[in-house]
C-alpha cells in the first residue's frame, strides 16, 4: 500500500464522514461506494441488497471458494461534536461508529487484492446496510440475488477504542449479544386532574412494570444464562398537570449471550406486560424492533483471522468477550464460518457512540492488511 493509496483512501473516508446517512437510507452512500472502487474493476456488481447494500466481486485465475469481508454503509442518528474539517454536514447524523473507516479498510483491501491476486477463488467485499439497527444483515441473506455470490467464509473486523492500538481482541465462540427493542404501548382513558377516577391510568401498571421486567435480566456474569433488561423509554400521559393520563409507553431492550435464552426472556416479559394491563383493564400492544442475533465466532474462521492478527503484528488478546453489545454480523454464520476481529483504536480514544468519535485513520492499513493476509491463507 502506496502513500497516494492511503491518501486517496483517507480522502474516501473523509468524504464518506462528511455525508453520513442512517440505517435504510444510505443510497449516496453506496453510490460513493461504487465511484471510488470502480478502478479496481471488480468482475461483478451487485447494487440494492436488503435495500441499499453493494457487493463487489473479484474471480481469481482459478476456481476456488469464496471469501467474504463485510463492511457497513450506516451512520447514526446522533449530533457530532467535532472540530475535524471532515466533520458531518448533516445537523443530528454522524458517522459515530466507524462504519466510514470500515469501508475504507475494504476499498484499500480491494487495491491489494487486484495488484496481487490470490490463487483461485473469489473475494466478495460486502458493503452491508442497516447494522445499526439489526435488520442490514437478514435483509441481504433474504436478498434472492446475493445466493448467486453466497461465500465460503465471512470475515469482519470492528474499530474498539479502550482497546491499545496494536492490539487486536479475538476469541472463538460467543462475541455479541442478541438483543431486542420491546416497545409496549397501554391504553386506559384520560380525566380531569380533579376526577381521576373517573379515567383509566395506566400508571400504577407503568410502576408495577418497571422493577418486574428489569428483574428479568439482572445482568452479571457472561455465562450462557447472562439476560440483561434495560429501559430504555417511558412515557405516561401529557405534559399537563390537568389532565389525568389515559395512555402509556414503556420502552425495554432484552439481551442474552445466546440466541437461545432470548425466547424466553421476550416470553417472561410479554407474559408480565399482559398481566400488568389486564389487572388494570388497560389495552396492550406490543411490537419488537432493533432485534439482532448473537454473534458467535467460528473455530476455523477464528483460527483464519488470529493467523493474519499474528502475520500482521497485532498483539492478540482474549479477554473481554463477548461484548454485552448487539452485531448483526452474526446471522452470516447461518450460512458459513464466520468471525469478527476487534480492531485496537486506542485506550484513550472517545467511545463508539460518542459526538467526538471519530475513526483513526491509522487503522486503515492495518485492517487492509490483515484481511489481505486472511484471504491469502484461504485462496493461496
């Protein structure tokens, strides 16, 4: 990787911080996307998976599998903070994740792949929408014309600030938590201040609720029977001191280490919700939403990632995982070995998530470089 490759690249991830769109709207995203890889000629162009995905496919000389490495288009909906002259231009959306940095790691990936091509097989680079909000990763798998580039192997890395730069977190077995948005909504029937009992509140059940359902998922240890329940949104009635309220929301995310334990977690806390609005003869409705499946690393895909960790110099480490914190990265493993390296952005960088994060630059050869070394031992 030249220095007019980074620097090119580092302007691609520039402009991409520039214009961040959210989960399910990144159509100019993709559009960069194909403008900046399109010199690397790849052999097959996919456009529109699961709404706005691209996929990029380059065929080696001779028959072989196929390696995916995945990035994400979506920003979040968040202000940033920053003084950086690439900072967003779009008021309350920010590339806050380091989705922008993701794919530049795979537009430099894609130059080292075609200056020195592997062996045989196919590198398939998936820019995937919608992580953000779980539905990216299903939406591209039910997509009838990604089946026709279906990989052998699915690859990923994610930037971890904490996390020393040179280093690099990997562990075989579980490395995201399912999780699910549960959003319930009760309706009773207002009154004047003066005559509550005259309505119907939902009150008392919104108070009954709230220490019911986060005794479900007490947290603690990541064993397999980890739940966590946390409330996230309540809302009850108008802001008027007049008016005794007649509806509520309450808004909850239910995590488990394993995609198993979550049925039963959704099923306890539905059953309390229904019994708290039937006690009080208030109506229920209930819709799940953000929901992502674990993430579990495969033995050999891990096996894959941890020999480019160690060809490329990064200092491997263990500990730490599984993250309490969702990826929708892991429903690929429905389909192949996968495994997802986290990347070091350094301990004092901002958090993911923060209005000043902003990716290191600096990882952009290093990510490259370890996917150009993973593919190596699969396609050489």
């Amino acid at each position: 990787m030249t220095e007019t490759d980074l620097a090119e690249i580092r302007a691609f991830r520039h402009d991409l911080h520039r214009h961040p769109e959210v989960s399910g709207a990144e159509s100019k995203t993709a559009a960069r996307v194909l403008a900046h890889l399109a010199p690397t000629r790849p052999d097959h162009v996919l456009t529109g998976l699961g709404g706005h995905g691209v996929a990029l496919a380059y065929d080696m000389a001779a028959p072989g599998p196929t390696v995916m490495i995945r990035a994400e288009l979506d920003a979040l909906p968040i202000t940033e903070l920053s003084e950086a002259p690439h900072a967003s231009s779009l008021p309350g959306t920010g590339h806050l994740c380091g989705h922008d940095g993701h794919m530049a790691i795979l537009a430099a990936t894609a130059r080292l792949i075609r200056r020195h091509p592997p062996a045989r097989g196919r590198v398939l680079l998936l820019f995937q929408p919608a992580e953000e909000t779980g539905a990216g990763a299903a939406a591209v798998l039910a997509d009838l014309a990604f089946g026709g580039v279906a990989p052998d192997w699915a690859l990923s890395l994610h930037n971890m600030p904490g996390l020393p730069r040179g280093a690099a977190l990997l562990a075989e077995g579980p490395a995201n938590c399912a999780s699910m948005g549960l959003r319930l909504s009760f309706g009773g029937k207002t009154a004047h201040a003066a005559q509550p009992e005259t309505g119907l509140s939902p009150a008392t059940a919104l108070a009954r609720l709230i220490p019911a359902l986060t005794a479900l998922g007490p947290g603690g240890a990541m064993g397999p029977d980890f739940r966590l329940v946390t409330i996230t949104h309540a809302r009850l009635g108008e802001p008027a001191f007049g008016i005794a309220p007649g509806e509520a929301e309450l808004w909850a995310t239910l995590r488990s280490r394993d995609d198993g334990p979550m049925a039963a977690l959704l099923a306890e806390a539905t059953a309390l919700a229904q019994a708290a609005a039937e006690a009080d003869g208030l109506t229920l409705e209930i819709s799940h939403h953000d929901v992502f499946a674990a993430c579990a690393n495969h033995p050999q895909a891990t096996a894959v990632l941890e020999g480019a960790a160690q060809a490329t110099g990064l200092a491997l480490r263990t500990d730490g995982l599984p993250f309490r914190a969702s990826e929708d990265f892991g429903r690929f493993a429905a389909l192949c070995p996968s495994a997802m390296l986290f990347l070091g952005a350094g301990e004092g960088h901002p958090a993911l998530h923060n209005p000043d994060y902003d990716f290191p630059d600096a990882l952009i050869a290093e990510g490259a470089a370890l996917f150009d070394h993973a593919i190596r031992q699969i396609l050489d």
